[in-house]
C-alpha cells in the first residue's frame, strides 16, 4: 500500500515542502531514499522502539520510503514522525483519510515523546502558502509556530496523541497565539540601563548618535573604562522593533532552534562572540549552511569586543555584509541568501598592554608590538565603522555620586523621533531606512553643504588624509546629528562634531 505524509526542510530561512513517499509490499527489508543524511537513515532504529513502546511495530515486510523531490538533500531527525506515521498508515494500522491536510514533523525518544525541531516558524509560513491545514509538531515548537495566522497548529507531547488523532479522532488541543499582544506584552526594555552610566556623557551621546542613525561604532580605551558596559546598554535605546522587524528575526533564531517555548521575538537581538570564533560560525556557512552571528544579529547589535583579538581574516569577512546587510553563501549544488542588517559596536585597547600614552601605565608597548596589534584591523574595515570614540576612565568622584545618569527612556525618545524622520525623508527607497543605509543618490540629495562647512570638510580630509568612504561616514553621522536636532540642512557644527568622531583617523594609529 502507498501512503504520502508532508514534513519540510529549511533552506537558508525559507522552507520546501517535502512530500514523504510510503510503499509497504510483499517481502523483506527497509529502504529509505531521497538524499537522506544519517540522522535520517538513523530513523528506524528510534521509529521501531517509539512505535513498540506504544503498542505498535514496523511491518516485517518490505518497505520503501521516498522524500521527495529525491535529488534535494535532507538534514536532520525532525522526520522521525512523519516516517513513522506514514508507516503506520502506508500498514494499515492506522487510518489515512486527513494526512494530506497536514504538515508532520518531531525527532522521536525511544519512548514516544516528542523533542523539539529547528524551523517550526518558516515551515509553517510554508504550509500556510501551499494551502495546507495544519502543522503537527513538537510541544516546545507550538507557541513558535502559532504566530502564523491562518493555519492550525497543534503541539503534541508523544507519537500516541498523533495515532489517536487519526486513527481515532482524538481531538488534539490547538496551539492559539494573538501576535499582536504577544509583540506588545513583550515589549520590554532590557534589563541594562544608561541610568546606570557615571559619568561618560561624551560616551552616551556618541552612542545616542550612532542607535539615531543606525552608525557602527568603534570604542577605544583601557581596560575597565567601561566599553563593554556600555555597549550592553545599546539595544536600551534603539527605536522598538516594528512587528514585520520581530517575525524577520524570529524566523531567523528559529532555523538555528533558538525560539523553543517562545512566541514572537519582541527585543533586539544583542551578540557577543568570543574572539576565538572561525569566520564560517560569525558568517554562516557550513556542510549544511546555518545561520552565523552577524545573521543571528539581523535587526539588532553585534558586540565584537577586543576586536584586534580577532583572527585577521574572520575580520575581513565581515566587509561585504556590512556593505550589503545580506550574506549570500553558495555552495556546489545550492545558494543561501540570510539577512544581516545589524549595527556593528567594536571595542579594544589602544595598545596591547591597553594603556598607550598613559605616563602610569603599569605595561607599555614598543612601536613594533604596537603596529603588530593595530594591523589587525585594516583600513578598508575600519572604513566602514561610522564613529571612532575614546572611552577614558570615569574618575573617582563621578563613580561615588549617588545621582543617577539620564534613562535609557528618555534616549530612546529621542532616538526614536529621529529615525521617524529618517523613514519619512526615506519612503520612495525600498532598501534605505536610515542614514547608515544611504547610498551615494541619498548623500547628494540629503547632505548638501554649505560654503562653510565644505570648507571645514575639505580641511579635515587634507590634514587626516581621509578616504573617500570616511568623507561618506562623515556626512551620514553629520546628517543623524542635525536630525536629533530636528534641524533640515547639515551645517558646519554638525560636520564639526561628526569630525570628531574619527579619532582612529585622528590620532594616526593606524600609521
């Protein structure tokens, strides 16, 4: 007898839906095909003892199993239900009239139970496209698939439930979510406030500048002045993530099974890989590409701290996703495209020892330790960081005053009316959303400059020797810092301070 079951694969961040071909026949054997890997091929064993622990078997006959299309390959244990309720219905064990109407997938215990999946979220946008009526899955999976409106989802704790839903007609209890309360009730500030900063104004408002207009920043200092600190504060004061913003993310941190028990993502994400990280688990990629950190950052922040600590090439990666705010990674047979729009906040020491310049520095560097350290980073990257600030640290009476800095709320007001303005002036562009994102076109028709400020701008570029795209860095924080101020043109003090903002450029550490 053939039977057809539905389960899916996720490729990149969207799924195919996978059609599971069961023909059980006269003789002796078990075939599984279709490009499977070997935690597929692995199936049976986990199948035979899940269905034996619960009153059922896999027929001693021959048996032919077939996941179609058979020339895609297919990862994973999540097809563990799915070939087994086809095998029971392709048996006769159970009935098969509504497996058409259903997508199946859950990894199987040895005792039924079900574990958790990667994907549930693009799956069930899937299922919801090609017209099916629901999406049996794992427990742990049904909040997260239950944000897609328009298809039933049903979170099942053991195979027994499913074989009784169709054999039986056993009601299954459906998995309900209201997106919107769910996006609203979760959004929360983080638990990191900029009420919490002594001192560091200077800090603060760069770092106001760079959430205002989606800036990557660079900050420079010695050991405990408080980089990190501050950089943990950052997603406080970014604008809420609007709901099409929130399920871009969620699919996101679905693909790599991050969203088990949980609805929709309401907070930007905050990253922050160890140094030691390769350049394939910062990108993506992979023998079965997944997700990296800067895709995992997508709509939110990337902390890279002591960013000279780096593997020199995991660094240079990074260049074009900055650029592009999209990871393309192709393999022989097959291309991945995953989303990494993120804000960049690097942060080092000035020296190896971390105390350059300093006359009390208990460690100091030669010139060669310290054009070893710096060469890490190249110029071309440092190019695309926005805002280079110094971060010095906060003396004594600042640390002990009992009064607190201005809250992350207040900021986040401010921050939020600017991007407002960035989204109007932006409208008639599909691709630019704020001024980090604007493009050669954009700077023309936003950032022109009076004679004065040309006559500032040019001074700068001569003195510092600044590349063409440090002028183009210039003009966009230039243009942020004149919408917090709610100003129209960018004038000669907002081209001043955004000057200011180069201090690698400044300082020449760089040579």
């Amino acid at each position: 007898m053939l039977t057809k079951v539905f389960g899916s694969a996720v490729f990149g961040v969207e799924a195919t839906t996978i059609t599971v071909e069961v023909n059980v026949a006269i003789g002796v054997g078990y075939h599984l095909v279709g490009l499977p890997d070997n935690a597929i091929k692995e199936s049976n064993y986990r199948i035979a003892a899940a269905l034996l622990n619960n009153g059922y078997r896999i027929p001693g006959k021959k048996i032919t199993l077939n996941l179609a299309p058979a020339d895609l390959r297919k990862e994973g244990s999540a097809y563990d239900l799915t070939l087994a309720i086809g095998i029971l219905a392709a048996s006769g064990q159970i009935k098969s009239e509504n497996l058409e109407r259903f997508i199946i997938m859950g990894e199987l215990s040895l005792d039924g139970s079900l574990q958790p999946i990667k994907g549930a979220l693009p799956i069930a946008i899937k299922a919801r496209e090609e017209g099916f009526k629901g999406f049996i899955l794992p427990m742990e999976n049904a909040k997260e698939a239950a944000i897609v409106a328009g298809l039933e989802v049903y979170g099942v704790a053991n195979i027994a439930d499913v074989i009784d839903y169709f054999d039986k007609g056993t009601p299954l209890e459906r998995m309900v979510v209201d997106v919107r309360e769910e996006f609203y009730k979760n959004l929360d500030f983080p638990e990191f406030d900029f009420s919490d900063v002594k001192g560091q104004e200077s800090i603060k408002r760069c770092m106001e500048i760079a959430a205002a207009g989606g800036h990557n920043i660079i900050l420079i200092g010695p050991p405990g002045a408080g980089k990190t600190m501050l950089a943990k504060r950052l997603p406080s004061i970014l604008p809420p993530m609007t709901l099409h913003e929130a399920l871009e993310t969620t699919k996101i941190h679905s693909v790599v099974g991050k969203i088990k028990n949980k609805g929709l993502m309401s907070q930007r994400p905050f990253r922050s890989p160890h140094h030691t990280i390769s350049d394939v688990a910062l990108v993506g990629g992979g023998a079965y590409p997944q997700p990296g950190e800067i895709s995992l950052s997508h709509n939110g922040v990337l902390f890279l701290d002591e960013l000279p600590e780096f593997k020199r090439g995991v660094l240079e990666v990074m260049r074009q996703p900055l650029e592009d705010r999209e990871v393309t990674i192709s393999r022989a047979r097959f291309t991945v495209t995953y989303p990494s729009s993120f804000m960049l906040v690097a942060s080092m020491n000035p020296s190896p020892g971390g105390y350059f310049n300093d006359p009390d520095a208990p460690v100091s560097s030669s010139p060669a330790e310290m054009q070893r350290y710096l060469s890490k980073i190249s110029g071309p990257l440092l190019d695309r960081i926005d805002i280079h600030i110094e971060v010095t640290p906060v003396p004594f009476d600042k640390l002990s005053e009992d009064r607190k800095g201005e809250g992350s709320v207040a900021i986040r007001k401010r921050v939020t009316k600017a991007r407002e303005l960035q989204t109007f002036r932006f409208a008639e562009f599909d691709n630019v959303h704020y001024n980090a994102q604007m493009g050669t076109k954009q700077i023309r028709a936003y950032c022109a400059l009076d004679a004065d400020s040309k006559a500032m701008l040019k001074n700068a570029m001569e003195r510092l020797n600044l590349s063409a795209r440090a002028y183009d860095r210039i003009l966009k924080v230039a243009r942020t810092i004149a919408d917090l101020e709610n100003s129209e043109k960018v004038v000669s003090n907002h081209i001043a301070e955004a000057i200011q903002y180069r201090s690698l450029d400044r300082d020449g550490w760089l040579g």
